[in-house]
C-alpha cells in the first residue's frame, strides 16, 4: 500500500513504504526493500544467500551505540528489536568501489559526464521494521527539504549532506597518502556519516542500518530481477531523464527504470511525483520477486545475488544472513510507504535556490504516528491525486485540519503521473 505525496504547499504526509541496505541490499531505495521483504525459505535460497558476502563493499558508518546486537538471537527467529534502515541512492559517477564508471555506461544511463552528478543522495527513505519482523513502514523524504546539516553546514537541502561530509574530508585523507579509488572509497564513508546523521536529527529516529546504490547498480538491480511493472497515467518525453514511455502498465528494467525513477522534470509536482514514481517501482520489484518465484529459481537467484554484490554498500556491521531469516514472515502487502509533509515546494534561500520547506517538529511527530499506528483497509475510490488505490494505511498525519490538502494515498497498483 502507499500513499503518495502528490501535494504542494500544506501537504501533511503520505504513508509509502520501502527499504534499501546499502552494500548488501541494494536496489537504490528499491533494494533495501526488496531485501527485506523477498527473503524465501528454500535450502538453495539460504545457500546462496550465504555467499552474499563474497563481494559486498561495507563502510563503518554506524557507531557501537545504534548497532543491534545479534549474535546471541536464535537462527530463524523474527526480530527481536525493532530496526531503522536508512536506503540512499547516490547521483555518483563511480562504482561501489571507487572507480570511475566507464562513459559508455554514463551516456546510456542518460547520466552526463564523470564530472556532472555531485553526490548527492537524490533518494532517501527510512524504513522502519519492528519487532517482529512482519511488516515495515517506509518513509521518503524529498530531496530538497532544507534542514540543518550536521557537522557545522548550516541549513541546506538534505541530499547535499552526503556530498559535504565527503568533500570536507577529502584533504586529510589525502594527507594521510589516500588517493584514486582509495581515497573515493573513504571519502564515501564520511558523507554517509554525515548524511546519517543529519536524517537522524531531522527524523528524531536512531539509524541502526544503512545501505546506498548509485546510478549502474541500480540498473543492474532492475535487470537482475527481470523488470518491473509500473503504470502512467500519461505519457511523458523527458530529455533529461532519458523518460520516454507510453501512457498504461509496462515493464521496465535497465536504463528504462532508472530513468523513470529519476525523471522530475516536467511533473506537476516535481520531486514529489519522483518519490511516488519511486514508491511505486519499489513496491513492484517487492512483487514482483515474491511472486516470480525468484528464490527458487536458481538462476534468477544467482543473477539477483550478483547484481546485489557488485551494485551497494551496507553498513559494516550488518549480518545480512541472519537478518533476512529474522524477516521470513514478510510480504509485500506488509510494507507501507509514506512521504514526509512538507509546508512548500518553493522556499526562497539565500544560497541554494528554491528548496521544499519543512518543519522539523511536525515531521517527527509525523513519524512516531507512521511507524506506530500503520493499519491496512480496503479502498477503492479515486483520491485527490487521482491516483486509484487499491489499499491505503490508516495512519491519519498529525495536525491535520479540514481546510489542509492532504496527499494521495494509493497503492503501486495505480498509475501515477
């Protein structure tokens, strides 16, 4: 189910749901929740997810006081603590392990040159899963919303709080004889500090876990799992995307789902008809590898465990393995997708152009109601958004009033612009 944030100024939230676990599960905002709700219980699956390890790139970007401790916790048994994942999806021109991304994959990424991109962490969702492990709630938060950026920034759009971690670590790094994708790599590692730590003094959440995709992974994620099904409701032609596809349901894999998750350009509401388009893909593949038979088909599971490999990183302490047995119960009907209410889409700022305005206090109270009060119920009538749902949460946004728009809540099932 997902409720999508299709509203401008006075949007109070919309609940959608996904997950991404940087190196381990990827899917750039879409693997994170792939990964936590496709995990199967066949002997070859667990076989194979045991060999995940062999190549995943990790970074110690958690401290010790929000890491989870599993190492006493039963195999098999549901999750003992609730959890907070943070998924990004980095607009880098690298791979995961710090070299350069070859032009030819840039130009059919539609992606510019190696210098263009920024670092910028142009997807960000926090997926929260409790105790239990049955269900999840995810949580986008629009790109530009202007906030505080820890670490002494001031107040910026949040996906910038990545790129300035790294870059201000750069010149120690290089004193300490760092260079090429050595010094790429870590570099990496303190902007995904900062980016956690900047969401976790907006939020008011504690971050346990984080996973991060860029542009190639997540296009080998959406072959490795044979496409996704997605629906417009009207045709779009996007030069800067590369978005160039027909009104209705389609499948789209590779350079066609990146460029329908990345497209803001010419969408009435801009960023936040993006992150519906995001929720929406997230919650097919979610489906679409539950019920395509992914984890007993052993080729379509060994492509999606090396697509994973070479496409994220995770935080370092996370044992991906246990974690996956502690979700067996998870389906994609349990997961919910919200987006953060933001107050406008067109702040005025003395540096960084216009940005979404948001306020801090009303998010977090927005977020202890999303993650504690989620309930599913049937639904069936067009929304404000136009969007056609076919499930909605029960989660109402905190301070909502009666002259307040609110945003489209729908499922992925329904088209979105």
């Amino acid at each position: 189910m997902i409720l999508e944030g299709g509203e401008t100024q006075g949007s109070k939230g919309n609940v959608v749901l996904l997950s991404s676990r940087g190196s381990r599960i990827g899917g750039r905002v879409a693997l994170g929740v792939v990964s936590t709700v496709v995990l199967g219980a066949t002997g070859y699956l667990w076989t194979q997810l045991s060999t995940l390890d062999d190549g995943l790139v990790t970074a110690d970007v958690i401290p010790p006081a929000a890491q989870i401790d599993t190492e006493d916790a039963p195999p098999g048994e549901p999750l003992q603590v609730a959890q907070n994942i943070l998924l990004v999806g980095i607009d880098a021109r690298t791979d995961t392990y710090g070299n350069p991304l070859p032009q030819n994959v840039l130009d059919a990424l539609h992606a510019g040159g190696g210098d263009d991109g920024g670092d910028t962490t142009d997807t960000m969702i926090v997926v929260h899963i409790p105790a239990g492990g049955a269900a999840a709630t995810a949580i986008s938060i629009p790109r530009d919303s202007y906030v505080d950026i820890v670490g002494g920034y001031g107040k910026h759009k949040i996906n910038s709080a990545y790129s300035r971690g790294k870059n201000a670590s750069m010149s120690g790094l290089r004193a300490q004889g760092l260079s090429g994708a050595q010094l790429e790599v870590a570099a990496n590692e303190a902007g995904a500090k900062t980016a956690i730590q900047t969401v976790e003094k907006f939020t008011g959440l504690t971050i346990n876990h984080y996973a991060a995709i860029n542009l190639a992974g997540f296009d080998a994620l959406s072959q490795a799992v044979g496409g996704v099904e997605v629906c417009l409701k009207a045709p779009v032609h996007d030069t800067y995307s590369g978005a160039n596809f027909a009104a209705g349901p389609q499948t789209l894999s590779g350079a066609q789902a990146l460029a329908f998750v990345r497209q803001r350009h010419g969408l009435l509401n801009g960023d936040l008809d993006r992150i519906a388009r995001q929720q929406a893909f997230l919650s097919g593949m979610a489906k679409k590898v539950l019920s395509a038979g992914t984890f007993t088909d052993p080729s379509k599971l060994s492509s999606l465990v090396g697509a994973v490999q070479g496409s994220v990183v995770l935080d370092k302490g996370w044992d991906i393995l246990s974690f996956a047995q502690q979700l067996r119960g998870m389906s994609s009907g349990a997961i919910a997708f919200a987006t953060i209410p933001v107050q406008s889409l067109s702040l005025a700022t003395p540096s960084d152009g216009d940005a979404v305005k948001v306020d801090p206090g009303q998010v977090q109270q927005f977020v202890r109601t999303a993650i504690s009060t989620t309930a599913v119920q049937a639904a069936g009538d067009d929304t404000t958004g136009g969007v056609k749902p076919v499930a909605a949460t029960g989660t109402k946004s905190p301070g909502t009033s009666s002259d307040t728009k609110q945003p489209a809540t729908s499922t992925a099932a329904g088209c979105v612009n």
